[in-house]
C-alpha cells in the first residue's frame, strides 16, 4: 500500500487550522499523515492543542540561531528526519525563506483570512472592517518569497458581518477549517509522488 504524504504543519498561534487538519487526517477527509508540527512560539495553543495528539511538537525560537538561514537549515534537518513532502502553514507568522523555499518547490500551502492579493499581513479581518467591504475571505495559496503572495489554489467568500469584527472572524474561520484539508487533499492527489 502506497504510504501516506507526510505534512508538518507550521502555526504560531491558536492551531484552530492545525486542529481541523489533524481531525480530517484521522477520519480520512484528508488522505495524509501529520507527522510535525513546528512552531517559532513554544508558548503558543498550539502546542497544547498538538500535545494532545501524538504527533511530534517542535519549538525552534528564531531568536536562538545567528540568522534566518541557520534557523530554516535546523528546521530542514528536523523536516528531513521525519520525511515531511508537504508544509501546511496554518497561522504561522513569519515569511518563508529561501531555504525552505528552495528545499520544497511548490510544496508550501498557506492559509490567509481574506480574498487575496486583497487585505495580506497581519490582521487580514481588521483590514477589511477597517476598508468597509461587504464581502471578504479566504484564500489558499502556494507560497513564494513574497508576503502572502503566490498561486492561488482556492478562495471562498465570505459575508463581512457589519461593524463585528468577532462574528466575521468565526465565519472566516468556520470556512479555513473547511477549505483547507479539501485543497491539499486535492493538491497531494494531483501532485503524489515522494518528493525528492
Ligand atoms: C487563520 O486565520 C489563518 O488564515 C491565518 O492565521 C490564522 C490562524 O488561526 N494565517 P489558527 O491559529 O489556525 O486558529
């Protein structure tokens, strides 16, 4: 039996999207294993929320290595022992660099709370109260060098919820745990293979 696609999942905060994931891996939805979750912020929910599973938690503090280089090169070895083929960024805040980039091609997804290449960085929701639009988010996307910049895989709309940043911010989030596993399934699907 072909193995399953191997995902490290890389969050900096609550790990909501992190949770959607683990549970559309255990009940097949997402036809891929978790095998890592790596966050910049050990403090974060994340970690509790992963601690609960028996998939493998790191905590690499960028402040702990001389540059971003040596960092992503720590983060590789730790990609590399555990085979990881994809990684699935799910409110992880930092930008991606050349090393990893280099080391997955077209291999790092990204999830970002609004209809890109409108409202991208942080606070995506209060950007768009802030704007006024009647309809904001959600976009799923390959990630290159830029700040939420990249291919676009999947976007869904969603209502701005007049004036209530909270109530938007739950429908978004309701959509992310959705759209997230069904466009990597399909993006490991059409893409399986060991990558190299
Ligand atoms: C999500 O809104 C995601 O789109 C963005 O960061 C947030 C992470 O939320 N990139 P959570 O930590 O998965 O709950």
């Amino acid at each position: 039996m072909k193995e399953k696609a191997k995902i490290a999942v890389f969050a900096s905060g609550s790990g909501s999207n992190f949770a959607a994931l683990e549970t559309a891996s255990r009940t097949g939805e997402l036809d891929a294993e978790i095998v890592l979750v790596l966050t910049d912020k050990p403090a974060s929910f994340v970690v509790e929320r992963a601690r609960q599973t028996d998939i493998r938690v790191v905590g690499l503090e960028p402040k702990a290595f001389s540059t971003k280089q040596a960092y992503e090169e720590a983060v590789l070895d730790i990609l590399r022992e555990e085979g990881v083929e994809w990684i699935a960024l799910a409110g992880y805040m930092r930008l991606i660099g050349p090393t990893l980039l280099a080391a997955y091609p077209s291999r790092i997804v990204n999830i970002h709370p609004s209809l890109l290449p409108s409202f991208p960085g942080k606070d995506a929701i209060g950007q768009a109260i802030a704007h006024g639009v009647k309809l904001t988010g959600v976009t799923v996307h390959l990630v290159d060098e830029g700040m939420d910049t990249g291919p676009i895989l999947a976007q869904v709309a969603v209502p701005v919820v007049e004036g209530d940043e909270k109530l938007t911010a739950q429908a978004i989030h309701a959509v992310e745990h959705v759209i997230y596993k069904e466009t990597l399934q399909r993006l490991i699907l059409t893409n399986g293979g060991v990558h190299s």
